[in-house]
C-alpha cells in the first residue's frame, strides 16, 4: 500500500509530494523527523494529531481538524471573488 501511494505521488516544485488517501482507507501515519503524524478521514472531515516518535498510542501534542463543507464554502466564496476581479 505504502509503494502504491508513493508511486502515485505528485512531486510539486518545493520539494514536497502529495498524496491522496486512497477509496477506503480512513487514516495514515507519516513519520516527520521525531514527530508521528496521523491523518484521519471522518465522516464530516479530517482529524490530524501528532505524537512523539514512539509514543503514537499515548496522548498527542497537538490536534487539528477541518469539515469537507467548511472547504466547499472557502472554495466556493474564493471562486466568487476571482469571478468579481475579473469584471
């Protein structure tokens, strides 16, 4: 699964690559230096906690989260005002 996702990957010009959680999977860990990051996909939108290294069945340092429709609303509000510069 892991190859599979990094052969997907898309390499953007900073260096960085993206990956999308693919149908049917709902979490992924990626490991940042000493830090244990877990993405969650939920029903309403995503989770991310990050753990120390070694500790990911502990309690997190940090917790993030984001609903799908709160991103449509963004997307839709940021297509209104280019439209609106446009004119």
């Amino acid at each position: 699964m892991v190859i599979e996702m990094i052969n997907e990957a898309i390499t953007l010009p900073d260096q960085c690559f993206e990956v999308s959680l693919p149908k049917g999977e709902d979490c992924l860990w990626i490991t940042v230096g000493n830090i244990s990051v877990y993405i969650k996909r939920t029903d309403e939108g995503v989770v991310v906690d990050l753990f120390p290294l070694g500790q990911e069945t502990g309690t997190s340092m940090a917790t993030t989260y984001a609903f799908f429709q709160e991103a449509e609303i963004s997307i839709e509000e940021e297509r209104s005002y280019d439209e609106n510069v446009e004119q």
